[in-house]
C-alpha cells in the first residue's frame, strides 16, 4: 500500500500551544505507512484580495504546495469563543483560494480528520464550526472517532509531552481512521 501523506496544521499560534504539541504527538507515533508534515501559520498574513491580486505572498504558496503535495489534511483547534481562532480561520481562507499555477485549493475534496482540546467541553463547539467552514470545499470530514481533551492543560507534561494514556491511544486510533479513511476516498475516486 501506498504511504500515506498527511499535512497538519494547529488553530494557534502560541509558543506553548497544546495544540500544536498534539499534533507532534500525532507526528511521533505515526504507523510506518505515514508521514505528516505539520505548518506553523504564524507567516501567513491576513488574507486581503488585494495582496492576492498583487501577486500571492511566498509564505501562501509555500503552504499552498505543502498542502497540495498532501493525501490528507489533519487540524487541531482550540476553541476561542465558541468557535475557531480567527487565525485558523484566516489560514482556510488563504487555502480555499486557488493556486498561483491555476489549480484548485487544495482543500477541494480532501480528506480531513478534526482534533484538538480546549476548555471544559473539549472545543466541541469549534469543531462543529469547522465542520461547516470546510463543507465550502467539499472536504471529506472524518466522522469518527470523535477526539476532543477537555481541559486540554491536564494532558501534558510540562515539557508539553502527551501523558494521558488513553488520549495517546485515541490518537492513534485516529491516525488509523485517516489512513483508512484517505485510501478509501482514493480507492473510490
Ligand atoms: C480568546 C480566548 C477565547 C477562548 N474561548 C474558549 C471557549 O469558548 N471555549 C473553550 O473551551 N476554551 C476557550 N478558550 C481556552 C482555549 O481554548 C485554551 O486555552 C486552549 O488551550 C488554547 O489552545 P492552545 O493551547 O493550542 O493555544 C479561550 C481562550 C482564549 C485565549
């Protein structure tokens, strides 16, 4: 079977950002048929047609190619406010564009498995909002397994390790669904 690639990319732009720090527990206990390139979008500036019309920033295209050279896509969202940080919102934006070249977003018809944690509910509410925001795509959202932390703080270490047993364990399970999911869609495509 073929690997495969995922590109993944957290809703926060903090140094200690538990977020970001799932998706490099997600990136150290990948199966050996997966690979994951995770993007920090703290380049990325705010989307505005006229800097697009004027010729789109490098750090856009960079993670435009990033993206497209991906089978799959994986988010992790804190919740602010109910919903996702504007950053991640700011980073679908710039995404749901088309390339410099001409070709569709790479977000078009992709695969995408949603996690993250937040407050006391996990961030369920920021992921039911980023179900909506990326149907504009007709991206292929994972269904299951569900993956929200509650309290995403009590998870991690102080050197941001994810400790909770049952959390790596759950991660693991999605990271297989994704695989499976992506080699589906691909199969079918
Ligand atoms: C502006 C702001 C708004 C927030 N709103 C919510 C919220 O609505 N629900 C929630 O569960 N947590 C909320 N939080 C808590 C964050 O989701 C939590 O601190 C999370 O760890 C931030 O993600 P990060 O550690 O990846 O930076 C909010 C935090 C901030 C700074």
């Amino acid at each position: 079977m073929e690997t495969v690639h995922v590109f993944a990319m957290a809703g926060s732009l903090r140094k200690r950002s538990y977020n970001r720090a799932l998706l490099c527990a997600a990136s150290e206990m990948l199966p050996d048929d997966m690979t994951m390139d995770i993007f920090d979008l703290a380049p990325l500036p705010l989307f505005n047609v006229d800097l697009e019309a004027q010729g789109v920033p490098e750090s856009v295209q960079d993670f435009h190619e990033r993206m497209d050279a991906a089978d799959a896509l994986l988010i992790a969202t804190p919740e602010y406010n109910w919903s996702v940080p504007g950053v991640l919102k700011n980073a679908i934006d710039w995404a749901s564009r088309p390339m410099v070249d001409g070709r569709p977003s790479p977000l078009d018809s992709a695969p995408l498995a949603i996690i993250g944690g937040a407050g006391r509910l996990g961030g369920v509410r920021a992921q039911d909002h980023l179900r909506q925001i990326v149907l504009h795509n007709d991206m292929r959202v994972l269904n299951k397994p569900h993956y929200m932390l509650p309290s995403i703080w009590n998870h991690f270490d102080d050197d941001l390790n994810l400790v909770d047993e049952d959390a790596r364990v759950r991660l693991a399970q999605v990271l297989i669904a994704l695989r499976d999911w992506t080699r589906q869609l691909q199969h079918f495509a």
